[in-house]
C-alpha cells in the first residue's frame, strides 16, 4: 500500500502547494473512490504532542476509519506540533493533498482564532472541509475545597487565585474574560506547564483553582467530586453538558447581549470541540465519502467499545452540521470582534 508524503510546511511548500492544487484535484476527480483508496493511506495530522487529548482521539479515529472507506485504506497518524496547534491548521490548509489522502485533528480555537485576528493564522475556517467531530471539548473550573469557593456567586464576591500557563491559554484568557464580562474575581498566576501541572499545584494548596476537561475529572480525578474536595463553579461553554446541569456555563454570566455574545465567540472551542477536517478544494464526492466513513465509524460496536474502555465522552456532530456551525461564527459582526479583542488584551 502506498503512503503518501507529507510535504514539510513553509514558504516554498505553500507556494508549492499552491501550483499543484488545480492538477490534484481534477485527479481525484476522474479516479474512482475505492481505486483510490485502495492504494493509499490517509495520513491524519495531529497538532499536539503524543499522549494528550487529541492524540488520544485521533489515533482512537485512525483504528477505526479506515475500514468504512472504499478501499479500506491504512489511515496513519502523525503528529504535527506548534504554536499549540496553528502550525498543523496552516499545513492542513495551504499545503495538504487535496485528494482525501490527508484529514487532521486541529485545535477546537481554530475558528475563534482566526476571526480575533492571532498572528501565524493562515487558514479560513469555513473553507476546510469539516468531516466529523469526534466529540465536544467540555472545560470545567474546578476549585480546591479549602479556597472557600463553592459556587460562581462566591467567586464574583472574593478573590481566588487560579493557574495557567502562558497568557493566551484558555486556561489563562476564560478567567480574565469573566472577570471583565460576569463579574468574577479571579487573579492569574501563569507559568504551570498545563493543566495537569496547575492542578497538582491547586492539590498542594499554591493556588485555588484549575481549568481541566470535564472527561479528565471524570476519567482521573473523580475522587475530587465524590469526596468534595473539589467544587466545580463554571463550565467553559454555551450549553450545559448533560452531566452538569447545574453548573452555570460562561455565556450564561454575561451581563448584556453583547456580553453574551463575546463569551458564545470564545465557547466556540467548546462546540468545535475533537474535530476531524480535510483541506479545502476536495471533490464533492470524496468529502461524502469521508463523511459518510465517519458516521459509519461512530455506529462501530469496535469503536464504541473502545471509548467505553477509555472513558472518553461521546457527543458526536456530523459534518454537515459543523460546516453550518463554522459558516454561521464566521457571521459574527464586527463590532463584537473589536471588543473581543479589547477584552482579551485587557483593554476594557
């Protein structure tokens, strides 16, 4: 079976990328889809180290893919890391295969991201073909039980001291949103090296309190919540999860509609969430197929098992429908990017 090459990103290779796309794409137009897969794999791009959250559900996606597509190709990770992630949206966008022969996994802020102007973006969201999300990305703030703060009331009444990593991490940026659009009272202190380094040092009493994944609380720290050593006071989305209905999510804290509607910007990552995407320019017919793979994969006794075995959530979205999602945040208006920004570089 033959594999394709993924082609190292950078000034040449997009310029490369972008001579080629027009002869790939009417190739794939004319080769049948079983044909094609039947003698190549499907590289899937990971941003993010190995071992961690999307790692562990991308290689989950490369077991299982494959064999709902004509052809049944080998579907092959390979991780991409920088810039938290932008690095692999930028080589999924301007330099990945326009054939079907590569998907990614990239970070649930790429849309967010673009539309708030970050340096290094190079990508338009809505223009990926999006193929499937593996499932949302529910963020919690979990406060140790000695900080005196049970709920968001008490955190919008007294100061708490929280931990993150670096000043653009949500970890980091969440907070300081609420302080200025809710009303809380957080204080940062940055430089833990993750989340998992931030809750270990909340555990020893340095700080108050942590940002982590609902499926890590559940899956690793559930001692926390069954022994009450921990109290959860707002979850980083715009829907209540099922499993916390009474814990207020960001949106709901924003004291006018505008308000609202910044922090429903910043929820986004929470519905984009473990996305699976192609690059821009396939055929009609292979992102059916890819999609059409992807809703097949989520039925999989095989695959449902294996997310059981490793406690992670299951909130699937089709692609059709996360490609209605990104078109519609690609509406926000202007003036609530312009105080979004302000309000995530501390100028309100």
């Amino acid at each position: 079976m033959r594999s394709k090459r993924i082609a190292r990103s950078g000034g040449f290779a997009l310029a490369l990328a972008g001579l080629v796309a027009g002869h790939q794409t009417s190739v794939a137009q004319a080769q049948p889809v079983a044909d094609f897969y039947r003698d190549t794999a499907i590289n899937l791009i990971i941003g993010f180290p190995v071992g961690g959250g999307y790692d562990i559900y991308g290689r989950l996606v490369s077991r299982h893919l494959g064999k709902h597509v004509p052809g049944n190709p080998r579907v092959v990770p390979q991780n991409m890391i920088g810039a938290g992630g932008m690095k692999a949206a930028n080589f999924m966008y301007g330099v990945a295969p326009k054939d079907g022969s590569t998907l990614g996994i990239i970070p649930d802020t790429t849309p967010s991201e673009e539309l708030l102007g970050t340096n290094g973006v190079a990508y338009v969201s809505k223009n990926f073909n999006w193929i499937g999300r593996i499932s949302a990305s529910v963020n919690v703030q979990v406060l140790w039980a000695s900080s005196n703060i049970a709920t968001i009331a008490d955190a919008q009444q007294r100061e708490s001291v929280q931990g993150g990593s670096g000043p653009m991490a949500p970890a980091v940026i969440y907070p300081k949103l609420l302080n200025a659009l809710g009303g809380t009272k957080f204080k940062m202190v940055t430089g833990y090296g993750g989340a998992a380094e931030s809750c270990l040092a909340m555990e020893k009493g340095e700080i108050d309190g942590c940002l982590l994944a609902w499926s890590t609380v559940k899956a690793a720290k559930r001692d926390w919540i069954d022994q009450k050593k921990a109290n959860i006071i707002v979850q980083w989305g715009a829907t209540r999860h099922p499993e916390l209905p009474d814990v207020p999510t960001m949106v709901e804290l924003g004291k006018t509609p505008e308000d609202r509607a910044i922090l429903a910007l910043y929820a986004s990552a929470t519905e984009i969430g473990k996305s699976i995407v192609a690059p821009p320019g396939l055929p009609p017919e292979r992102v059916n197929v890819l999609r059409r793979a992807f809703d097949a994969m989520l039925k999989d006794p095989d695959y449902l098992e294996e997310v059981k075995r490793l406690s992670l959530d299951f909130d699937p979205l089709s692609g059709e429908k996360m490609q209605q999602y990104v078109e519609d945040l690609s509406k926000t208006p202007a003036a609530v990017l312009a105080k979004a920004k302000d309000v995530r570089d501390g100028k309100q």
